[in-house]
C-alpha cells in the first residue's frame, strides 16, 4: 500500500491510488520508455500503477479495460489502440466515475484529455530535414498505416508536403504493425526498392518502420543511395542512426519517458478535481545524425543530458506533483 503524499490535495493525501495503464503495443523500445516514465511518475505519486501489456489486440485491449474497471482504478490512461474498438467500454468506466486520459488514440470524448507528442510538429521537423538535404524534387518511398491517430496526423503533413512540392513523387506506399513490425516492413521495403530503384528519399514517421527500412536498405546495399527520415526515438535508434554508413539520417522526437509521465500526470490532476486541458501536447526536437555523432550521443540519457528540451516538458504539472527521476 502506497503511503500519502504530503500537502497534496485528496486523495493522494491518504495514497493507495491505483491507476491502469493500457497499452496496445508494448514491444519495442518507444513504448518500454514510454511505460518506464508513467512507472517513475507513478512512483514519485505514491501511485499503485498497474500496467497492462499491449499485445496489438483490439479484443484483448477491451478486455483489459473491464479488467481495470473490476480491480477498482480510479483512472484509466490508454497508450494507442483502436477507437472504434474502445469507446462502449471506455464510456462504462466513465459512467463509473473513472477518470480517462489517451495517449495516441482519439477516443472523440470531451471528458478524456488526448496526450499527443505534436505529430504535426514531428512530421513538420522531419520533412523539414528531408528538403534541406535533398531538395524539392525527388521520388519517395513512405511507411504508412491509416487508423492510428499519431500516423494519420503525421500523414496529414505529408501531404501537404507533397502538395506544396509538385516534384517530390511518392513511388510506393508501404507498411505494417504488428507484433514484428521492423522485419515485416523490412520485407515489403525490399520489394518495394527492387520495383523502384530510384527512390533515394524514405519517410519512415515511426522509429519501427524506419528501422525496418533500413535492414533492407542495408541488405541491397544500397545504403549510399537512400535517406530514411523517422519520427521518434531509442537507444537502439541512436545506435543505428550513428553507425558508419547509416542511410537513416534524422528523426523528430520527444523523451517517451517524458510523454509517459505527462500522461500519468494528467490522470493524477483529474482526480484532484484540478482543470485538465482536452488536448495536452508534448513538443519534439529535430535530431540528426550529425548532432548525434558531433555530440558524442550513444544512449537516450546521454541525449537527454546534451539535449535538454529532449529531456523536460512543462505540461500538465503542479506545486504537489514531484518530478519524475528518468
């Protein structure tokens, strides 16, 4: 049993607060960091935080809801999913009392705040990059998959892009999420190179697709001729996108720790009865692969410690919430 929290307001006063933690996914580094930070705020709360592992099963995901409901959460947080599976049992804990906090998932509800990481922003400093190092005019490969809110928004700047930029030519659109995300956009990215040896510009906005990417880029060899552009960021990323030869050469990120912590964050003010805006942006930085290898960066805290914008966000906080240590 959590003990109090002194001079916060109830009832993390009294403690023994049991938040849930739903995820869709939960493989890869992203959504590790992701729950690393909610666990270190949830810590710092005097929170019981029980985290449900995400399988990428919608059926599983609601199930896991009703699950949190009986073990008696006083708040719900949902890390990504699919709305149009979620919202009947989302609205049964509601009509409980429970509060509700998304992170990545539109759940279309005025009472949930919606933790985004500034998609729009993160596809908007990536492509960015991608004009700067390759002009306006060249043939594109992009990863994409509809139905998840933070890949529909970052769509929707590619788009735009491309619609600002007559000369940029999307060759071939691709990709897949799943439990094996990487190695089975790995083997599409093949067929797709093969089909179209002139793309020399990749869009990859989710560290998964673009580490896929570029096991195939690297398995044809052709390394030299390609530029893959992601969102997000790991350890495992910095490794890849610094190693000699690397085709991957920026990325767009916020500290998922720090995302997972706003997010815990959010639900905590809702139960202090304290005002919770509905959408809740954490803001991302430009990380290239020169200010990687220039900064001597090799793992996330090394990044956090160089970068400090990377590493802090002030949304959603109060007087009594203590930081979180990462």
């Amino acid at each position: 049993m959590a003990a109090g929290l002194n001079g916060a307001p109830a009832p993390f006063d009294k403690g023994d607060v049991k938040i849930a933690l739903i995820s869709y996914i939960s493989a890869g580094d992203f959504f590790q960091a992701y729950q690393a930070g909610a666990q270190s705020q949830a810590k710092a709360l005097g929170v019981d935080l029980q985290i449900f592992p995400g399988r990428q099963n919608a059926a599983e995901q609601r199930e896991q809801i009703l699950q949190a409901i009986n073990i008696g959460a006083k708040a719900i947080v949902i890390d990504h999913g699919q709305p149009e599976a979620l919202s009947d049992v989302v609205q049964q804990a509601l009509d409980k009392g429970i509060k509700v906090v998304a992170f990545d998932v539109n759940l279309n509800n005025p009472k949930i705040p919606q933790v985004e990481q500034s998609d729009h922003k993160l596809a908007e400093l990536a492509l960015q990059q991608a004009l700067k190092d390759n002009g306006t005019s060249f043939k594109a490969g992009y990863v994409y998959v509809a139905g998840f809110a933070p890949l529909d928004r970052r769509n929707e700047v590619w788009e735009k892009v491309k619609g600002a930029n007559k000369d940029i030519v999307e060759k071939a659109r691709f990709g897949t999420v799943s439990d094996t995300t990487a190695t089975a956009t790995a083997d599409q990215a093949k067929a797709v190179f093969r089909a179209n040896p002139d793309i020399t510009v990749v869009f990859a906005p989710y560290d998964e697709f673009a580490r896929g990417v570029k096991l195939a880029v690297n398995d044809l060899g052709i390394a030299d001729k390609v530029k893959i552009y992601s969102a997000d960021i790991s350890t495992a990323d910095i490794q890849e996108i610094t190693e000699k030869g690397s085709p991957w050469v920026a990325t767009a990120a916020t500290n998922p720790a720090v995302v997972g912590a706003v997010s815990i964050r959010a639900a905590a003010l809702q139960l202090a009865g304290e005002n919770v805006p509905h959408q809740i942006v954490v803001d991302p930085v430009l990380v290239t692969q020169k200010d990687l290898r220039d900064a001597g960066v090799n793992t996330i805290e090394e990044l956090a410690k160089k970068i400090p914008a990377f590493s802090t966000s002030t949304a959603v906080t109060a007087s009594w919430i203590p930081s979180a240590a990462f």
